[in-house]
C-alpha cells in the first residue's frame, strides 16, 4: 500500500513551510545565524514536540520560525519540503508562509519571498514539482496588521496567488478579516482560510458566506452540521483535511475516530495532507498510510483522495486533467 500511495500522482494544499522546519535543519539554522534555542540537541526539540491542543503547538512553532532569517534560510526550507514532494509523488504543492511570524521580527517581507520563490522555481526546473505560494494572515493579529501585510505584499503579488487564514482560531472567526479578504479577490487572488479545526461549523458558514473562500483548510467540524454537509457535498467545496495533525491536536482523539473517510464515501471533496510535517510526525505518505493503518484505507479511496486533491487545486484545467488522467490510469 506504502508504494501504491507513492507512486499517486498527487497534489499538496495544506502545509505550512515554516511547519516543514525539521529539527535537523532548525539546529542548523539557529548556528548559521547565532540564535540562541532552548534545546541543545535534536533529540531534546523532538521530545517538546508533545501537544494538547493547537496553542501548545503554535508556541513552539513561532519559536521554531526565529531561526528564519535571510532568503537562504528561506530557500533551504522550502528546498527540503520539495525534496520530500519529489521522493513522495507529489507533483503539485500550494503552501501556506507566515509573513507576520517574521516582519514582527524585523525580517523584510521581500526577504522571505524571495527565498521561498527562489526554492519553489528551482523546484519546478530541478523535480518537475510545480507549485503557487499562498499568503497567510494570522488570526489572531488585527485586520489591520493583515492589511498592512498585504499591501507591503502587494510589489511581490507575482509570487503569490492566493491568501489565506491560520493560527489560533477560537475566538478570532472569520467576519474578522472581511474586509482584507475583499480587498485581496478584488486585487485578483484567490482565498482559502482554516475553518472547523477546533472552531465550530459556523466558522465554515462564514468562511465561505463572508471571505468567499475557494476551498477549506481543514473543515472536520463540517461533520457536526448536516445541512452544512450537504452544500459541502452539493457545491463540491474542497476540505483540506490534514489526519495527522488533527490526532496530535486532538481534534480527534484517534485516528480510528477520524470522519474523513465517511465524508469521502459521503461525496465531500475531502483531500489530505500534512499541514506542519516536521511536527505531527509526518509528510504526505504518512498521513495517506496513518488512514490506512488505522481505518483501512483502499485503493479505490486513495485514487480518489489524489485526484481530489487535484481538482481542489488552482491548476488550470488543462493540466489539472492531465494528472487526474494519469492517476486514475495508473493502476488498472
């Protein structure tokens, strides 16, 4: 099954490149740029990774993110998430950067686009992995800083084509942002935003009523609203669902808890991935192998899953028929 699901041709949409910062490279970074960490080996950062809920994993994600600080840097990280698309099957990748996790540290924006744009065309030239980079805004900050972050992104708006929503999301809904998300499609981008992650169903309402998002980051609590299913269903609006994390999180106490194989059979367009790899213990294949583990995953499902995730990408037409060609080709 593990080498059936490597060879998919897949697509990732939910993962965040700070997330990717394995432990290895992170000590290697804090040398590089003399910051000093509170672990002195890479054994001690993989015993923290322990987490209770998303804040717990966000505390060391930011701390994680200072070690971030030229486009090298920036460039060896996405390098190395590419690296693991090219030797995982992935053929397509959207990632979510955090601008506002390093301008607050007085890192231009143009220094970390620059070097993620650099990694992300050496991708595409090097492994054949092509990819569109999405802007996050974090929620908890003010729409205000959000606009801020926006417009000082605007000169780089080659580089990036869609914008999305992440960080702590309880108490900081959708309808926040309004106002940056209408700028940001009249400016020409698509939108994303996480919704039902550890927020209620109504989150998902207003992401997609009020930001009129293009797809869901995560979404899981849809299951909890049946009327919310069926537009799910009925308007084909993609989940980025990513298994892992939510275990780790506890979203789900288990992952032979987990509804995303139910709102598959359902005829929700639920697609998985990693969201922070270096943190929940794995990348694509393992997320696909923990829902076979643990809920019996098929075939069947994972050609399915491939070419959702496909679909659910901003690929244009033309080649998002082509991979979904091959995919379901692949295995007669």
């Amino acid at each position: 099954m593990q080498d059936f699901i490597h060879q998919l041709h897949k697509a990732e949409l939910h993962m965040h490149l700070e997330g990717s910062l394995e432990p290895e490279l992170m000590m290697q970074l804090a040398e590089r740029n003399s910051v000093q960490l509170p672990y002195q080996t890479v054994e001690e950062v993989r015993r923290a990774y322990q987490f209770s809920n998303l804040q717990d994993f966000l505390d060391i994600y930011y701390q994680g993110a200072s070690v971030l600080q030229t486009e090298e840097d920036f460039s060896d990280l996405t390098w190395a998430y590419l690296r693991k698309c090219k030797a995982q099957g992935v053929v397509h990748t959207e990632p979510f950067f955090d601008p506002q996790a390093h301008t607050q540290r007085g890192i231009p924006i143009e220094v970390v686009i620059r070097g993620i744009d650099h990694a992300l065309q050496r991708g595409k030239a090097e492994l054949g992995v092509s990819s569109y980079l999405i802007l996050s805004f974090l929620r908890h900050l003010s729409e205000e800083e959000a606009f801020a972050t926006f417009e000082a992104a605007l000169p780089f708006g080659d580089k990036f084509i869609a914008v999305g929503l992440d960080s702590s999301e309880l108490g900081h809904p959708p309808e926040k942002f309004q106002q940056v998300f209408a700028k940001a499609r009249a400016e020409g981008f698509k939108a994303v935003a996480h919704a039902g992650e550890e927020g209620p169903p109504s989150y998902v309402w207003g992401a997609l009523d009020l930001l009129k998002v293009d797809r869901i980051d995560h979404g899981v609590r849809a299951f909890e609203d049946e009327r919310l299913m069926q537009r799910l269903i009925q308007e084909q609006i993609p989940l980025t669902v990513c298994p892992l994390s939510n275990t780790r999180l506890k979203v789900f106490a288990e992952m032979r808890h987990h509804t995303l194989l139910e709102m598959l059979d359902r005829g929700v367009m639920v697609t998985v991935n990693s969201d922070d790899p270096a943190y929940f213990g794995g990348y694509l294949v393992e997320n696909f192998m923990a829902l076979h583990d643990a809920l019996d995953l098929t075939c069947e499902q994972a050609k399915q899953l491939a070419a959702n995730s496909i679909r659910a990408s901003f690929l244009p037409d033309s080649d998002k028929q082509k991979y979904i060609t091959r995919t379901q080709s692949q295995f007669v």
